[in-house]
C-alpha cells in the first residue's frame, strides 16, 4: 500500500493541472475557510487543484451537481484509496494515513462486498430505538452536566461536546460504561483524525484497533442488545477482522462529526441574535440551529474521498485515472448555483452534509446523530438556561483538520447550580 519516501515538498514536477494548486491547511484555510472556497471558485471553477498535506495533490470537487456526481457515480470515482496515482510520494507516517490509507473496513470496499458491508451496518443500526437512545442521552447529558454545574462555568467542547456522542456511540456499541478506557478512546480517535505538534496518529489509530478488538472478543462470548452483537450475528457472516475494522468506522463516524454538530450548534446559538432566549418567545429553535448548521458549518467539511476509475473529464478539468478527489462538502452546500442570490437558505435538508450516493452516511446513522445532537443541545439548555459565551465570539478559534469543522474551545458561563 505506502513506500517510504519522504514526503514531497510540492506537486510533481511538470504537472500543469497542478499550476496556482492552493494548500488545504495553513491558519488562513482553518478560519476562514468559506473565503478560500469562494476564491478558488472563482479562480479554478467547480473543480479546483489543491495541495494536502506535504504538498500532496488532488482535486477539490466544490459544486454541489459536481459532488453529487462524484458520490452517485461510484463506477467511476471509486472508494478504494490503493487506486491513487501518488502512493509512492506519501510516507508511512504521512499526518492523514489514518483515514486515507487503505484499511479492509467498509469505508474503503466497492461494489457488492461494500453492499454487504453496509447492509451488516445499516441492520444494526436500524434496531436502535430512537426512544431509548435519547433516554440514554439525556442522562449521559445530566452526568456530564453535574460535573460542572456548580462552578458557573465550563469549556464545553472537552466537558460536554465531544464525551457525549463518545459515551452515546460505545454505549450503543455495547462497551461498558464511560470510564477511563472511554476516555482514552476519544483521545485516541481525536488523534487520530487531526492530530496536534507532537501527537502521532497512526499509533493513536493501532490503540483504537486494540480496544475495538478486545470488546468483539468479549461480545462473542457474551451477546447483549448492542451494535456489536448485531453485527457478529448477521447472517452476512463478517469475521472478526472485519466487525472490527467497521466497528472502528462506526464509532469514527459517530463520534467526530456529531460533537462537532453539537459545537457548531451550541456556537451559533450562543452568538446569534436569531435564536437568542428572548421574553416575546419568537426565537428559531434548537431544530433550526441544528439544520442550518447542516448548511453552513457543517461538521464534515471535507471528505477524503474519492479515485478516479479512469481517465475523466469534470467540471472541465481533465482528471487522471488513480487521481484523488476530495468531496468539499462545505463548499457544496453554499455554491452560488443553488444560491444565486448569495442568500444561503436553510429550510430544507437537500444539503450534501451526509454526502450522498452509495458510500453516503447510511440510513439511520443521520437520524440517531440527529437524537444524540438534538438532545444534547436542549438537555443543555434546560438545565443551564441563562448560559452565555464567556468571551468575545471573534476569540473563538477553529481546529487545524482538513475534514472536520468544529472549535478548539467553547467557553462559557452561567448561574452555578446548586446540587
Ligand atoms: C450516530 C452517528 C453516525 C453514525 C453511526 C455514522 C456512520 C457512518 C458510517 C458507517 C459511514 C461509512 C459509510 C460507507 O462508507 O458506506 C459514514 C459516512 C459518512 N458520514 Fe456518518 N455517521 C454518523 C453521524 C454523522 C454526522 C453527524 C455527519 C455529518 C453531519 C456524518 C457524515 C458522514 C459523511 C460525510 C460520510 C462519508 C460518506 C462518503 O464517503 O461519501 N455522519 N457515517
């Protein structure tokens, strides 16, 4: 799959498609990165060079029909990352192997075994009530509540954002219940998909496949009505190795993306005039924040992604067989061809946050994040009512990941409540 050379320090020499390529990383593209899609819109057009890390190229698909296209059309934009044209330039510890780099997990099949694989899925899931679920996280929202409800204070995005799904997501999975090892886990997958100076990723990424490997073993033996148990019992018959690698694709794609829902909303209702706590009671709800942060902050940013088949022309670029296509969710869902009025609507749920086509976020996995997101945003709201931000919003700065959009830190204050 990797050689070991070192990392280029810039696209292959001679590659005109690669002229005027933009880095997807750098402070600029982390604050703002609305701005830069805009520019390379309006420089490149719907499909635009851009450089990952260590100068890395692929095509970033920013029109929304593009991105549909891409995603309906699995024959020709392909899921299985060993198709790429530039594996002999990445390094074994390249910063975005853990989810670039090929795995026999369900992210990376094609055709009828990904059917299979997201059919094992997709039942598992289908069985989680919805009921009990927000049940569930309602009380994990209380316990993480009382944790720091009597200090007037909290940084929600450690306390609160991201504990909750995690706790939401293993529990689901059958995992004992929060304790260290749940903990480190979070670490371990934070790590693993935006890793900060100093942590490495694909070691965080082996201790994640560790505890995933140790919670099949133990379900094996001892079946519950947990996720787990589902997937080892399906008829579809997946060993070990893969209820594991899935496992670890469940729990990924659950967790990251839903925290950064929760953040994302919890910000825009913290800082908005639209949906501030007002006495004549006309406020957006909680269901409006969530939606329209579908659309204009969307949790999943980027996707990574998509190998062409073939030799192909989109968008009016000529795309190589092996090239890699990053699915540019965001920009997708605010390009001016949908919104020619520059004015971004929200009132419907047509925008590509899920992605779309056979690998999109499958049926129910969009409905249970809506559960876990919705309820820990109103449980919050309910039992801290005169939370406000407790810095200026323009302080609020944005983590360094090319694929998730969510803050580093949302700090805040309230009325300590006495317990
Ligand atoms: C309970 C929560 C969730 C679960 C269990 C879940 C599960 C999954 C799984 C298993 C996949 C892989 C699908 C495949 O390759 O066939 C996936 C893909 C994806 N999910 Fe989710 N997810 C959840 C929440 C979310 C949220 C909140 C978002 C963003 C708003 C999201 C966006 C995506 C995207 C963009 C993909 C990639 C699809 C592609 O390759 O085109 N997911 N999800």
């Amino acid at each position: 799959m990797t050689q070991q050379t070192p990392a280029p320090s810039g696209p292959p020499a001679g590659c005109p498609a690669h002229d005027g390529a933009v880095p997807l990383s750098g402070l600029e593209y982390q604050q703002t990165p609305s701005q830069l899609y805009r520019s390379l819109r309006r420089e490149h057009g719907p499909v635009a060079p851009v450089l990952l890390d260590g100068g890395v190229p692929a095509w970033l698909v920013l029109g929304y029909s593009e991105v549909s296209y891409v995603t309906a059309h699995d024959e020709l934009f392909a899921r299985d990352s060993r198709r790429w044209n530039q594996w002999e330039h990445i390094p074994e510890d390249w910063p975005l192997m853990p989810f670039v780099g090929y795995q026999p997990s369900v992210l990376f099949t094609e055709g009828a075994e990904h059917q299979r694989r997201a059919g094992v899925i997709t039942h598992a899931l289908e069985q989680v009530d919805q009921f009990e679920l927000a049940r569930d996280c309602a009380q994990i929202a209380d316990r993480l509540i009382s944790a720091f409800a009597g200090s007037g204070q909290a940084e929600l995005m450690d306390a609160y954002a991201h504990a909750l799904p995690m706790v939401a997501a293993v529990q689901m999975c059958g995992m004992p219940h929060a304790g260290s090892d749940t903990q480190d886990l979070v670490d371990d997958l934070r790590i693993s998909l935006d890793a900060a100076e100093g942590d490495d990723p694909v070691a965080a990424y082996v201790r994640v496949g560790e505890r995933i490997q140790n919670l099949v073993k133990e379900k094996r033996e001892r079946p519950g009505a947990d996720v787990t148990s589902r997937m080892i019992q399906d008829e579809a018959g997946l060993t070990d190795e893969e209820i594991v690698q899935d496992l670890i694709s469940v729990i990924a794609a659950a967790q990251q993306p839903t925290a950064n829902w929760i953040c994302n909303t919890l910000r825009l209702l913290l800082t908005d005039e639209r949906f501030a706590l007002n006495v004549s009671g006309g406020r957006l709800s909680v269901g409006e924040a969530l939606n329209e942060v579908l659309w204009l902050d969307t949790p999943t940013q980027n996707f990574i992604g998509r190998w062409a088949a073939r030799d192909i022309q989109l968008g009016g670029r000529q795309i190589r067989a092996g090239d890699c296509l990053v699915l540019g969710l965001a920009a997708a869902n605010t390009d001016p061809q949908i919104w020619p009025e520059s004015h971004v609507g929200a009132e419907n749920a047509a925008h590509l946050s899920f992605s779309n086509g056979e690998h999109r976020c499958p049926y129910p996995a969009p409905l249970l994040a809506d559960v876990i997101a919705r309820t820990a945003v109103e449980t919050l709201l309910d039992r801290l009512p005169d939370i406000v931000l407790s810095v200026d919003p323009r302080e609020l700065t944005w983590r360094p990941s090319i694929w998730m959009r969510g803050l580093t830190s949302l700090p805040v204050s309230f009325t300590p409540v006495v317990q």
